[in-house]
C-alpha cells in the first residue's frame, strides 16, 4: 500500500514539474477529491465471509477552499464526506437480512504552509480542526427481533494533517494529490483557481511581471 502511495505521489508531481503554475498571494482555489479509506473498507471486508454479503462504500469525497494570504501560507475551508454499508444474513431465529450503516461528514478550517514553491510545483503541509459528525446503524429484518438501533456521535472533533501537492495544468484548471492523516489516506482531484496578482516569489522561483499568477 506504502508503495503505491508513494508512486501516485512521485508520479503526480512529475506532472506538475512540467505543466503547473504555483499559486501566489491573493489568489484562490476550490478543490474537489476523492479518497482512499483503509479503515472503512477493513470495516466492510471483514464481513465477507457472511452469507448474503454486499457492501458499498462511498468516498471519501473532499471539497476545499483555500485563500493564499502570502506566497507561503494559505487559509481556508476542508469539507470531507464518506459512508459505507454492509448487508449479510443473520442466523437468529433463522436466516433474515441485517445491515450496518456509516456516515461522517467533518467542517474544518484549514491551514496551508508551502515550504517548496516555484513557477514548477508546490508542495504543502495542511492542517485542519473543526467539527466532526457520525451515525452509525444497525438494521435487522428478524420478524422477531425487527428495528434499528443508532449510536450517537460521541466525539465531534475533527482533525487532518496531510502533506500534499498543488499545481495548474491553465491559469484557472489544475489537480492536487494528498497523503496523510485524513478521512483518506491518500486523496486527488481536480482544483479552479481564481484571483492572485502580479510579481512576488517564493522558494528560489521567479514569477514575471506581466504573467497572470493562480
């Protein structure tokens, strides 16, 4: 698993090495991923030895904001989406149908600090706190023992930390790709990007004058 997060890593940015553009102060940018999650499809794999088994699992999905307060620092917004669910057959009282179900959604503010940052790529550390919620349910078909049961969210606090990379392929279309400690464990998607001025640097690049900087 190590190695294949760190080819997708290695091959990402070598993409961004040959089409991106950093982002500079000013500017903005929405990102949409999508994840990987080693612990969800644990989760749902470790019923497959069930009779009836199937499971799905959705996400999870990431939608960021990010402000650039300088060239070195960018603040904002990580919005994160996942669920799974597991359906098999219960042996109580005969062979009826039973599921359990996940969803988690987390809202948290975000912190950006670039600490390579050239007119060829950007790497980052992000870190993010906030709000965190969770339903967890259990289902049984059981005529003799029917209903659902709901587990609360007990612990609402969220948290991230992920070291990732950022870049535009355009001045207004690119990607990231992120690993860490996160609803993923390794993310990527696409970003737009909007906003910024002119001039400034950042990690020995050199931005022109009079080229329009994301």
């Amino acid at each position: 698993m190590l190695k294949k997060i760190l080819l997708s890593t290695i091959l990402v940015a070598m993409t961004f090495m040959s089409f991106a553009q950093v982002f500079s102060k000013g500017s903005m940018n929405v990102c949409v991923g999508y994840g990987y999650n080693a612990f969800s499809h644990y989760i749902t794999d470790s019923w497959s030895d069930n009779t009836g088994f199937s499971s799905s699992n959705l996400g999870p999905i990431h939608l960021k904001y990010e402000y650039m307060v300088s060239d070195k620092v960018g603040i904002g917004l990580s919005l994160n989406y996942m669920s799974y669910k597991v359906g098999y057959n219960t042996d109580m009282n005969g062979t009826y149908k039973a599921s359990i179900q996940y969803s988690s959604i987390s809202s948290l503010f975000r912190t950006n600090v670039y600490y390579v940052n050239t007119d060829k790529i950007g790497i980052y550390t992000g870190i993010g706190l906030g709000y965190r919620t969770a339903v967890f349910k259990e289902k049984y078909e059981d005529p003799n023992f029917q209903g659902e049961s709901k587990t609360p969210n007990l612990f609402p606090f969220g948290m991230e930390i992920t070291t990732g990379i950022k870049g535009m392929f355009t001045p207004n279309i690119g990607a990231y790709a992120e690993v860490g400690f996160a609803k993923s464990v390794i993310q990527a998607g696409i970003c737009i990007g909007f906003g910024g001025g002119e001039g400034g640097g950042g990690g020995g690049g050199h931005r022109g004058g009079g080229r329009r900087q994301m």
